[in-house]
C-alpha cells in the first residue's frame, strides 16, 4: 500500500520541470520563428512572378487575336471583357478574373510609347523602389 502511495505522489511534473520545457519551447520559437516568417515574404515574391507570366501570356494572345495591346485605359480588364475597339476580340483571355498581386494591391500596367507594356506590382510598400518585400516585381 505504501508503494502505491509514493507513485501517486511522483507521477506528475513538478513546476520546474514544466518551466524547463515553457523555456526551451520559448527559445525555440524565437529562434526558428523569424526564419519562417522571411520564406511567407520570398514566396509571396514568387506568387507575383507566376502571376505576371500568366498575365503576359494572356496579353500577348490577346494581340495576336487583335493587333494590339489592350491600351493604358483598357488595362487589364480588356483581358476580361471585350473593349469597344476590339473587333477581333476573341476573350475572355483568363480563365477567373484578374488576380490582385500578393499583398491585395492591382497590378501596374501601362502600354509604352514604343508599342511594348509593361506590367508589374509595387511590392508589399505599394511605392517604387524597394528591396526584399517592397521590391518592384515585373516587366518593365
């Protein structure tokens, strides 16, 4: 009888044992933590550079199938629904509609004087220049 008694009293964990793990638990979060939170910021750069090439190839046939690129005015939603000047329109060009970079925010695009476009994200600050995060992301 004695016996069972002395387990009763050692089979659970003092309060410094748990303080031990709370401490190691603790020192690995923070250690492992930033790390992790460094690959959200480059795949969300990712997510916006498979974006932009799905968006130039729909572009693209959309100039095949017209002529021309979708005018600065027309931006992106010509891609979607058929602009007034678009006879030959032969859309919608994107499976669902067009997409908001990774950080909620429209993509840039603009059709150059030169008859090129360009098209691109202003990164997580939404302001040009940057670096890691804020880095600008596209065809320029």
């Amino acid at each position: 009888m004695k016996v069972a008694k002395q387990m009763k009293k050692n089979s659970g964990f003092t309060l410094i044992e748990l303080l031990v793990v709370l401490v190691l638990i603790s020192l690995l979060a923070g250690l492992v933590g930033p790390s992790l939170f460094n690959k959200v910021g480059s795949s969300k750069s990712k997510v916006a550079e498979a974006q932009i090439e799905l968006l130039t190839s729909a572009i693209n046939t959309y100039r095949l199938d017209n002529g021309d690129f979708p005018t600065t005015q027309q931006g992106l939603q010509a891609l979607m629904t058929e602009p007034q000047d678009a006879p030959s329109w032969d859309g919608p060009y994107l499976s669902k509609d067009v997409p908001l970079d990774p950080w909620d925010k429209p993509y840039v695009y603009e059709l150059k004087d030169n008859g090129q476009f360009a098209l691109y994200t202003l990164g997580k600050d939404g302001q040009k220049g940057g670096e890691d995060e804020n880095q600008d992301i596209g065809k320029f």
